[in-house]
C-alpha cells in the first residue's frame, strides 16, 4: 500500500513539474532569448551563455537574430533529471526486495 502511494506521488510530482514547464512554453511557436530567460528564470546573458557554450539548442536565420522551439526549452529544462529521495528510496526497496526475493538480474 505504501509503495503504490510512493508511486503515484513520484508520478504525481513528475507530471505537475512537466505542466508547469509546458504551460510556460506552448504558448507560441518562436521564443527569443528573452522569452527564454523569463521561461527558465535567468538572466538575458545567462541564456546567450548557454548558447555560445552549445548547451541549449537554437535556430539563428540569417544569421542574425536568435529563435528558440518550445522543444529547445523543454530540451534544456528537463536534462540532468534529479531523483527525489522518494525515488532513490523506493528503487533501494524494490532492488533489496528483488535480491531478498532470489530475482537476481545480472
């Protein structure tokens, strides 16, 4: 009963994280750096920091101004996926109670 309450608030929190992301992003189909900044809650320069680093992906037509994807954004914001300690816990019972169980994967 506890690891299904685990799991569901796991999901629970991963879809409430992706929401608010995509509720910031789908709202037009062209960001500038600007835009991005405000979406991700950084500096203007951190975002062209990111750009001239090659860490975040863009589209320069013309070569002249810079224009993100709402998946560029989302790209950039959901990489480097930290575990809740929930997670890391209920991964350390599933994987002690599979070696308990003798289901042992090698």
């Amino acid at each position: 009963m506890l690891k299904n309450l685990i799991n569901k608030l796991d999901e629970i929190e991963k879809s409430l994280f992706h929401i608010s992301i995509k509720i910031k992003v789908d709202v037009k189909p062209v960001y500038t750096p600007k835009d991005v900044a405000k979406i991700l809650d950084v500096s203007v320069q951190y975002v062209y920091q990111l750009m001239s680093k090659g860490e975040i992906d863009f589209h320069k037509p013309g070569g002249k101004k810079a224009y993100f994807s709402a998946q560029h954004i989302q790209d950039y914001a959901f990489q480097n996926h930290c575990k809740s300690r929930r997670k890391i816990y209920k991964e350390a019972v599933d994987y002690v109670n599979n070696e308990e169980g003798g289901n042992h994967d090698k």
